[in-house]
C-alpha cells in the first residue's frame, strides 16, 4: 500500500468507508433473515450458508477499520517517521500489531 498524499491518503479512505458502510447494511439484512428465516423462507442449509457470510463480512468489514485507522496514523506520523520522538520502526511495529490483531476471530 503506496500512500502519496494527504488528498489521495484521504479519498481512499473514503472509499474504504463507503464498502464498509454496505457491508455493515448487508450484515443487518442477514441478520434479519437470521432472526426470523421461516418469514423470509428460508431453510436449514441456507441458514449455514447466511452464517459463513456473516462472518466473512465482519472480518471484511474488520480489515477494512484496520485499513483506515493506518492511513490515519500514516498521515499523523508521515512527517515524524524520521525524527527523534517517532522513530520508523515504531510506526511499522503498530501496522504489525494492528495486522496481527485483525486476523483474530
């Protein structure tokens, strides 16, 4: 991930946000169909299926808040990354906690 400028850092967030956003909206639909499927007709082996969805969404939905939080980060430290209170490492060392905390559940 190349991040360039301010200006561009910031519409890609936006981007990010807007999948989140009708991923957060499909995670209510199904949850819907989830509470009441016999209204919604649907069956047991289809509920299976709603439920991998669900999950696979929120860790989606997971990824993509970790994707926006560094890019904030990058454009708070992009100009520190070389001084002596922010030191480069520290800054990839948070992407890493962040990465490695993102893969859980």
């Amino acid at each position: 991930m190349r991040l360039t400028t301010k200006k561009k850092n910031r519409e890609e967030i936006k981007t990010i946000a807007s999948n989140s956003k009708e991923m957060f909206e499909y995670v209510l639909h199904i949850s819907d169909i989830l509470i009441d499927p016999t209204k919604h007709g649907v069956g047991e082996r289809e509920i299976q299926s709603f439920k991998r969805d669900l999950i696979n969404t929120l860790k989606k939905i997971d990824s993509n808040n970790n994707k926006i939080i560094g890019r904030i980060a990058w454009e708070e430290v992009r100009d520190e990354a070389f001084s002596t209170t922010f030191k480069l490492d520290q800054y990839y060392d948070y992407h890493v906690y962040i990465k490695n905390n993102a893969v859980k559940g």
